[in-house]
C-alpha cells in the first residue's frame, strides 16, 4: 500500500497524528465509513486537502464509499511507526520530565521508558511509577546495555547539548527535546524539539493581533 | 515599521520566536550586525528566506550592512506582543502544571502566573513557588475579578472541554492546551495546542523512514 515516503513534505507528515487522533474518536463512536467531506468537517482541513494528504500513501478512499476508517487508522499508525516498539530515557527528572513519565499514553503507544537519569542527589534512587531515577553519569553504560532507541531530554538550556552529547556517543537513534534551545546533532540521528516558548509566543502573537490562525 | 500582519502566513509566524531566540543569543556574545548571509548559517533557514520572512515586517536589513541585531529583537519581540504583560492561570496542578509553573523564563517574558486551579482535595491550598492551587470551582469568579487573559489548560482529555467552557464563559482572551484532544472554542478566542504525541509520533516517523526533517 505503501509509497516511498521520501517525498513526502514534514508539513503532511505532522498532519497524520492529527488524522490518527480524529479516526480513533471515530471508531470510539462505532463509525467505521467516512467521506473526505464529512472527515472535512470534523478535522477541519479541507476535503481537497485531506485527499491529497491521503493520497501520499496510497489509496485509501474509494469513489462513492469514503474511507474505511479502521483500515486508514492502522496504516497511518504503521507509517508513524507506530507498530514499532521504543526503548527510551528520560534525563532530568524534575516537573517535566516527572510529567512526561507519568504520562501512560505514550507507553500504551510503545514507547516504553525504561529509565530516568538525574544529577540531583535528593532525586536519584526515587522511582516514578516503576521507573528508576539514575544517577546521569551512568547515560552511556545504560544505553548501551539497554538498547535504549530514544532519548528524551527535559533538562534546562545549559545541561541539554552535554546530554545530547552522551546520547550520540552511546549511538541513541533519537532525541526527544524540550530544552528550550537548538541542539547540534548528527545527521543520522532523528531530533524532534517540542519548543514550548514558540508555542506560547504564537498565541501572544494571536492575542496581540486578534487574530484566528488558519489549520496547518 | 510594521505593516499590516493579516496577510502573514502561521508558517512565517512560528519562525519568528526561533528568529528571537537566535537573535537573543548573538545579543548575549556582543553581536550587533549580522547579513543574512551569516543568519543563514547558524539558524538553518537560507538567506532568501531569512529575507523574505523580515520583510514581511518592514525593512530592518540593509544592503551591505545586514541586520542590526538588537533593532531587530526588539522588533520581532513587539510584533509578537511580547512588550505586553498577560495574565495567566493554570488548570490542572499535576506534574505538568507545575513545571510550568515553576517555569520562570514565561513569567520573564511577560506571562504572569496568578493562580492554579485543581479539583484534587489533596493539591488545593498548596503553594508552587507563590503560586496558589485553588478549587476549580472558583476558575469563573477568579478569571472575572483577576482580569485573566490566558488559561493554561494542563488537565487530562476528559476534562478539558469542560474546562475551556468555563474559561470562553469567563470572557478569557486565550487558551494555550495541552490537553491531548482539539478544543471547541468560539472564533474570538484565541487558542493555540502543544499536542506532544503529535511531535512524538513525528519523531518515530522519522525514526521508521530514518529521514532527516528539512526545517521549517
């Protein structure tokens, strides 16, 4: 079913957990057939767009029947990867990352944190839920002994580049970052920032300006 | 300076803090001029974008000198309302409302945290920093009396709508979500979502297709 994806624009690729989360609510309510119009209406992108979207990997709909949202929920969880399982960590240990722990949905999505590292020493030895906090000087070794796939940094701005910095060396595939800064990394190695001050510098932009923002 | 931004797109609007952020930085190491050119190298974005982005906003470079860095902080930082002071409350005081509660560069940046809300007996009446968790119930009454601009909803899926209902009641300017679900909210509200299994999934996307994302 599946095309290569090396075309396909970031733009497309961060619409589909959108598509995911909007069909899960649907099979949640039983419906198991939708139009690109009617899924127009409740995700609010346009019909045309949806189509165009779906359309990068394959075809899903069919003229006259819609999409069969069971089938269309379990590709795009395959296309993200979703079928995979992911060991991570999580280094810093404080609110956000204490957060982010305890936060099932991730696990229940397969990515399963097996891990937390911390240089305080009022921290480490504490566990959230069964999580162990560590000390952070033992990153590289558990790494390594664990096959751990992602790193997920929730330190603040000045520690962030040494950790990523042990992450790379112990070969990490991922990093996951909320430090509010820029991180340098290899080429090979997949980075994804959640950058909460962008986040919250929009809606002041929004505010500011009165202004409704269009869907992306 | 400024001309009209209704013809800007979100896309041009979501660079802008990461121009700031850079910009801010050149400031912190006694940088006060840079070309494009140079912008170029170390935000990621290529020179004619960089220009085509700032011209939307007037013209602060200039041919053969290149930008004057503070000028253009300061400018970036005006068309994101950011020389404006919002009130803020936070619903939802679990790990995640605290951090950001204890996130003190938001409250730098002009976003006052005045009160948080929970309807967990045991949180109610607890102190982050000087931040007071006060009964949910009270959320209307306090936005009113407080002149709130901005709640920060932090709570599970399940309560979030309710949540954003009390806040568009209590005539807020804006809500920034966190909740991993799409909230109904009239047009004249302001809303903007960090939905992170949105990025995370994003990651193992590129993790799957191991493919390096263009920036954007």
């Amino acid at each position: 079913m599946q095309k290569s994806n090396t075309k396909i624009s970031m733009a497309v690729i961060r619409r589909l957990p959108k598509y995911r989360r909007y069909l899960e609510e649907l099979l949640d309510k039983g419906i198991n057939r939708i139009s690109s119009r009617e899924l127009s209406k409740i995700i609010g992108f346009t019909a045309s767009q949806i189509r165009q979207d779906l359309n990068n990997f394959g075809g899903f709909g069919q003229q006259g029947y819609g999409y069969n949202v069971a089938a269309l929920y379990e590709e795009i969880g395959k296309i993200l990867g979703l079928d995979n399982v992911y060991n991570t960590i999580i280094i810093g240990a404080g609110n956000l990352g204490q957060a982010i722990a305890n936060y099932t949905n991730f696990e229940k999505a397969g990515f399963i944190p097996k891990a937390m590292f911390d240089i305080n020493p009022r921290l480490i030895g504490l566990k959230i839920r069964d999580i162990e906090i560590m000390d952070a000087d033992n990153i590289e070794e558990y790494i390594k002994e664990n096959n751990i796939d992602i790193g997920i940094i929730c330190t603040d701005k000045e520690h962030a580049q040494d950790v990523a910095d042990k992450l790379i060396k112990s070969n990490i595939k991922g990093i996951w970052n909320f430090a509010p800064t820029d991180l340098n990394v290899p080429e090979h190695i997949m980075l994804e920032n959640v950058h909460l001050s962008e986040s919250l510098y929009t809606l002041s932009f929004l505010l500011k300006h009165n202004r409704e923002q269009e869907d992306v």
